[in-house]
C-alpha cells in the first residue's frame, strides 16, 4: 500500500477501536433508556388506573345516594300503608313497595359489581406500582453501571479521539473526504480488504461485500497509491502488504 492508502487503514483500525467503545457505551446507555421507558410506561397504566378508581368510586357514591334515596321512599310507603283505609288503597301501596324493593334489589346488585370492578383496579394498580418500582430499581442499577464504565474508559476514549484526528490529519483531503462518506454510509467500516477466495482461481472479491474485484483494479492497488472504490458496495479497496 502507499502512503495514502496506508494512512486510510491506521484511520480505519483506530475508528474500528473508537467505534466499539463507543458502541459500549451505547449499548449500555439504551438499556438504561429502556427501564426509563418502561418505568415512564408504568406510571402512566397507574395514572389512568387512579383515575378509573376515582371515577368508580364517584358512580358507586352517586348510586348509594340513589339506594338510600328509594329505601326513604319505601319506608314512607310502609308508613302510609300503616295508615291506608281502602284495600285499594293498600294494594296500591303494597304494589308500590314491592315495585320499589326490585329496583333497589337491581341497584344493590348493581354495586356489588362495582364494588367488584374497584377492588380488580386497585389490584391492578398495586401490580403496576410493582413493576414500576422493578423497573425504577433496574434503571438505577444501569444508570450507575454507565457512569461507572464511563468513568473507567475516559482516558481511553479520549486517547482514542485524540489519535484518530492525529491519523486522519495524515490523510490528504480529497481521500478523506470519501472515506468519511463512505464510512457514514457503511457503519463505520469504510474500507475493504481484496481476497482471492481459491489460490488455484484467478478470482478476486471484495471482502466487505463478496463481490467481483476485476484484476485491473488489483493490480492498480499494488501499484499506485490512490484511493479505488469497489464497484458494488463503494468501499475504499485495499490489498495486504
């Protein structure tokens, strides 16, 4: 390789090293996002849980008012049947109750229910307090597993993003313009080594994406120092010493 060539391969092996550290970091910095999100996701089902309480507790209180208000009535019933003259009358009264004590029976029933319902909303909202408690503890956990790991490779990642602008200050404009554009498109990873996958064959390919390298392009690499791209996957080729 030429000078050019040989300065893209160290900036190439220092952001592979700069890269995975970095890539470290995230991965510990997502799982920590992933308890925030969790735990964030909990308190909003025990928010809306709190709320279908209230609302449940607001109609069973609307509906004991309505209880009471029909055995009132029921019992002034009673009274005037005590006081009725005519078996008319009285049948009428006795009608009346009895019409009144279904419906209150309807409305009892009816509580009951609800009583049921508010009892399955405040489990559930204990259950999401659980979880939610879980999650807040895990995330706290990763939090201070991040800051630590961060901590620890400081120095070494400074190291690292000092050494690759001091690499990549060895590499002539032009060049590393198409190395940071085609290492933004590959993932880092914007270079790739030509192979002869059979000895015995004169076949060439390109290792970052197994295609066809021409035997032109690899004899250019050996013997001119510029920057060639391969033809299918526009990585930056490169042969061994």
């Amino acid at each position: 390789m030429g000078a050019t060539l040989e300065a893209l391969h160290n900036l190439q092996t220092t952001q592979r090293k700069l890269s995975a550290l970095q890539s470290k970091i995230e991965s510990k910095e997502r799982t920590a996002r992933t308890h925030q999100k969790k735990a964030a996701l909990l308190e909003q089902e025990i928010a809306r849980k709190k709320e279908e309480i209230k609302q449940q507790q607001l109609a069973m209180a609307r509906l004991e008012l309505d209880i009471k208000s029909r055995e009132a009535e029921i019992a002034k019933h009673r009274e005037a049947l005590n006081r009725s003259k005519t078996n008319k009358e009285y049948a009428a009264l006795l009608t009346q109750i009895n019409l009144s004590k279904a419906d209150t029976t309807k409305l009892e029933d009816q509580l009951l229910e609800m009583m049921g319902r508010l009892e399955q909303y405040r489990t559930q909202e204990s259950e999401f307090r659980v979880l939610k408690d879980r999650e807040q503890e895990l995330l706290e956990t990763h939090t201070k597993e991040v800051d630590k790991f961060k901590e620890g490779t400081r120095a070494e990642l400074e190291m690292l993003e000092a050494q690759r602008v001091e690499v990549a200050s060895k590499v002539p404009a032009s060049a590393l313009q198409v190395f940071e554009r085609t290492s933004e498109r590959h993932d880092g990873e914007a270079m790739a080594l030509v192979v002869q996958p059979h000895p015995k064959r004169q076949e060439l390919m390109c290792e970052g994406c197994n295609m066809s390298v021409t035997l032109e392009q690899y004899v250019s690499l050996q013997g001119r120092d510029e920057v060639q791209l391969c033809n299918s996957c526009g990585r930056i080729l490169y042969v061994e010493k």
